[in-house]
C-alpha cells in the first residue's frame, strides 16, 4: 500500500464529517489534519478472535470520523499491527485512501511472532542474536533495544505487518526503559544513534514523522533517574537534521488520574521551569495522549462536579473529553477491540471539545 498521510488527504477526510464532526474534532499540527480521538491497539489476547475485534473496530473508527490508528509491534506479539494491516485493506476497498490515516507504531520491546514460542531465549537468539542484529549486551531489562540494527529490522518488519511502504509516526517504545540500567551520558549517544537512523529512515520515505512514546519519562520531577528532558532530545534531533528535523510527536499517558504533562513543571527551556504541554508548544512537538481512560479505571465512579461541569452522557465520555479538550493534546488515544466500544466513543466526535472556561473550572475543581 502506496504512500503516506498528507495535508490534502487528511484534510479531505476531515472533509468527509462536514455536519457531522464538531468544530475543534479535527487539529491541524504537522500540515496534517489529526482527529481528537485515536484508536489503540494495546489490549487483548494474541487470538484469531481478537484479532477480528481490532479489525472491525479500526474499519469503524475511520468509518466514524477517527483517522489516528496507533500500534506496536510489540502489541499481542505483532498481530494488532496485522490487525491493522487488514483493516486498512478493507478500508481502501471501502473508497478511504491510505493517505487520509496517520499510521503510527513503535519499535524498542522484543517481540516473538504471533504467539509466545515456547523457549522464547533460544527463539530471540536465533532470530536475533545469531544474525548479529543485536548483541547480548545492547539489551536493557532482558527486553528492550533500540540501537539502529535493531530499529530497521523492527521497522521492516512493521512495514510488512501493516502492508504500506510509509509509516507516518515511529515512536522509540518506552526509551526511558535504558536508564535503568545506562548512565545518562551513554544514554543520550543511545538516542542520538537512534535518531540518526530515524533521519535516514525518514529520508528514504520509510517513515514520515518519529518521536518517543513514553511512559514515566515526561511525568517525573527532572531529578529522577527515568526523567527525560524534551529541549534536550529535541536539541539532539535539531544538531542531526537541523529545522527540518523529523523529531515531531511525544506520545504519554495523560487523563484524570495522571495529569502531571499538565501540571508538573519538570521541563527546563531557556533556564526556565516549564511543564511538558508548554515545552512540547515551544519546541513545535504534537502530544498525543495515551492510557486516555487509563484502561477504564478514570471511566466510571468519576466525582459529581466532573459530570457538573463537563456534561454529556457517561463517566468514560467524560474523562475523554478531559483529555481531548486539554490545550496540549492533539489526539486522545482510546484502546478499542469492539466495535460497540468505537460507536460509543465516537459519539464525541460530533461534540465540541470543553470550552476553556470549562476545562479550567473543572480543573480548579479537581485540584483544590
């Protein structure tokens, strides 16, 4: 499958939901148009069953105005990306164009194919080690990687699992997993191989956009050892490619129970404190919100003056529409395998995101 998401294209999706779609559904960041809702990937058993689940919910996602799809190859051991792969089949069957979707996947966690092998050491070490991909010692945690061999063999691999020749956002998986057990200094050269090798797979059109989906790095004070500095990595990305660096979007969790990308001022730019939302704004990088409903923890018993100022119907549209409306989220990500679950939450996508002066009510609220 040709090509990769494009301004026209996108735009021209978002076209598609004219009288459907509420104002603000739809952003413009990178000259693409990104829905407010993103579909993921994450959960469920690596079953035939599942894997039909994801497939129709993908179909009704983009069917339902949501052209965001977000993976990893390491999802139900690289079958969500296949899930994916066939959705996208049926979908351009269906008169969509794959330049209408932003397609974005990760690579970093080993993954066996299709299911759990049953001596997963002697299958990494044949699939891995003996070809010389990676050595023994470039591994972090018995299960992360992310030096450039390592990081085109996951890409090709994803590239075939999705059926296209161009993702549009490859996310280093949880790069803050190599601080465990690297000094900071040997981290960084880690990254800075990993972002050389992304410039030039974004050159050769394998990638459009890549960027770091994280999980602790963005939501602890700067001293922690997991912390990541977003001025840092984008100064290592910009001494790399220059302006036109490819270091685009940062992906982490954030919803009512994890609100620190908002709240926590753990960014330095310019010897000033900044929270990761107000350093992602200056520094030209989207965020993308994961674990929007927290896995449905943040879906149900939410207190009264949540329902009181935001309205709607239930307590999970509630807690997207938290997340959707916040000023630094371009894409609130949604983990769905039903489809009954896609028509549920799309529902928003004919609702206009909270006011400011909602969301600030709501968030004074919560916070006192």
């Amino acid at each position: 499958m040709n090509s990769h998401a494009t301004a026209e294209s996108t735009k021209r999706y978002a076209d598609r939901f004219n009288g459907v779609a509420a104002a603000g559904h739809f952003r413009e960041v990178q000259s693409l148009a990104l829905s407010s809702l993103g579909i993921g990937t994450y959960l469920g058993q690596p079953d035939d069953k599942t894997d039909g689940g994801y497939v129709a919910s993908v179909i009704a996602a983009v069917e339902n105005g949501i052209n965001v799809i977000d993976t990893a190859i390491n999802y139900r051991f690289q079958r969500s990306e296949r899930s994916i792969g066939s959705a996208l089949k049926q979908l351009t069957k269906n008169g969509f164009s794959r330049e209408e979707f932003v397609l974005c996947t990760k690579g970093g966690y080993l993954s066996p194919d299709g299911s759990m092998p049953s001596e997963p050491n002697e299958y990494f070490y044949r699939e891995y080690i003996q070809p010389g991909i990676f050595k023994p010692e470039e591994i972090v945690q018995g299960s992360h990687c992310m030096t450039p061999r390592f990081l085109e063999n996951q890409l090709g691999r994803s590239l075939r699992n999705l059926g296209v020749d161009s993702i549009d956002v490859y996310y280093l998986h949880n790069p803050e997993t190599q601080l465990t057990e690297v000094s900071r200094p040997d981290f960084m050269e880690r990254v800075r191989d990993a972002f050389i090798y992304l410039e030039s797979a974004a050159a050769a059109g394998k990638i459009q956009f890549y960027g770091m989906a994280t999980w602790n790095g963005f939501r602890q004070e700067a001293t922690a050892r997991e912390s990541l500095q977003l001025g840092e990595l984008e100064q290592l990305a910009r001494d790399i490619a220059g302006d036109k660096h490819r270091f685009r979007f940062v992906q982490l969790p954030f919803n009512l129970g994890m609100t620190e990308a908002l709240t926590l001022g753990s960014q330095r730019i310019a010897d000033e404190s900044k929270t990761v939302m107000e350093a992602a704004s200056e520094l030209g990088i989207t965020l993308i919100a994961s674990a929007s409903l927290l896995q449905g923890q943040v879906a149900r018993n939410l207190p009264p003056f949540v329902a009181q100022a935001l309205g709607l119907q239930t307590d999970a549209e509630r807690a997207l529409q938290f997340v959707r409306s916040s000023p630094g989220i371009t894409t609130a990500l949604v983990g769905m395998s039903h489809p009954e679950h896609v028509q549920a939450n799309a529902r928003l996508v004919g609702i206009p995101p909270a006011t400011v002066d909602e969301f600030t009510k709501l968030f004074n609220r919560e916070s006192a």
